[in-house]
C-alpha cells in the first residue's frame, strides 16, 4: 500500500528533482549569522534597552521603563535603517559578501 511518499518522509516536503527546482533554491540557502554592522549595531542597541528597562523594572520606575522600550524599537528601526543602506549582510558596502 503506497501513499506516494518514502517512508519516514512527510507529504509537504519534496522529494527528488522536487527538492531541487528553483522556487525551492531560496529554502536550501544558509541562513548565516548577521554577522554585519547593521545587525551588531541592532543587538547593541536593543541589548542597551533592555539593560535600561531591567534597571527600571528593579526600582519600579515606569516612565525609566518605557524609555528602555523605546530604546529597544529605536535599535530594530537602527538595524532596518542600517540594512537598507547597504550595511547588512551582503550589502555593497560591507567588504565581506559571505552570507
């Protein structure tokens, strides 16, 4: 009794020439790390938010609070902002094109 699938393999994922057609060449690519100015200057900076809320979570300062929140959305508009620039991953002006 064969439903059309190996064993062991799920229905949704390709099989054969399948896995290898070019609308599915974007899912087999490496992901890579970020390791850019525009993702290290997003962490940093979220990373700074998240000290300051921690800091205003401890004492119990609300408006100390929401200053951290908003350091943190200021970093992931730095890193998008950074990205469409040119700073990102493969971007044309970082020396390193590796993904």
């Amino acid at each position: 009794m064969s439903t059309g699938t190996q064993q062991g393999q799920h229905e949704d994922q390709p099989v054969g020439d399948e896995a290898n057609a070019p609308d599915r060449k974007a899912d087999l690519l490496p992901v890579g790390h970020g390791n850019s100015p525009a993702a290290w200057t997003c962490v940093g900076v979220m990373a700074l938010g998240v000290l300051v809320g921690c800091v205003a979570f401890v004492f119990a300062n609300v408006p100390f609070f929401v200053v951290g929140v908003v350091i943190i959305a200021l970093g992931l508009v730095a890193g998008w902002v950074l990205r469409r620039a040119g700073y990102g991953v493969g971007g044309d002006k970082v020396k390193s094109h590796h993904a």
